[in-house]
C-alpha cells in the first residue's frame, strides 16, 4: 500500500506538477510571462462580469427584475 501512495506522490511532482515548476524557474527571469496564466484568468473573468452586468441591465431595462425580499417562500 505504500508503494501506491508512492507511485500517486511521483506522478504528481514528476508528471503532473512539472509545468508549475517551469513556470516557477521563469518567473527568475520574466515575472508577465511567468504569470501569464493569472492574466488569461482575469481576463476570463473580466469578461464574465461584464456579460453578467449586461444580462442584468437587460433584465431591469425590461422590468423582469424581481428585487423585493419575498420573493423566495422562505422568505416570508
């Protein structure tokens, strides 16, 4: 059983961690490019916000916007 564990311990700080490391070693030399998946994540993020605060506006501009407190049963 210790050998499994082993083998799971191994695959993930050899195999599957092992672009982490890279990225790591390279933020020595270049910190934007070492972050460069951070910026792709607050970019999708941005992006998201901003479609969801769209859809919203949709919403409020077409008076299908329930905002009072009961609206939910348990609520009342």
């Amino acid at each position: 059983m210790k050998s499994f564990f082993e083998g799971i311990g191994t695959l993930f700080t050899d195999f599957l961690l092992l672009p982490y490391d890279l990225l790591r070693e390279l933020e020595l030399t270049n910190w934007w490019v070492a972050n460069i998946l951070n910026w792709v994540f607050i970019i999708i993020c941005i992006g998201a916000m901003a479609y969801w605060l769209k859809q919203l506006k949709i919403f409020k501009d077409n008076n299908e916007d329930v905002q009072d407190t009961t609206a939910h049963s348990f609520l009342k």
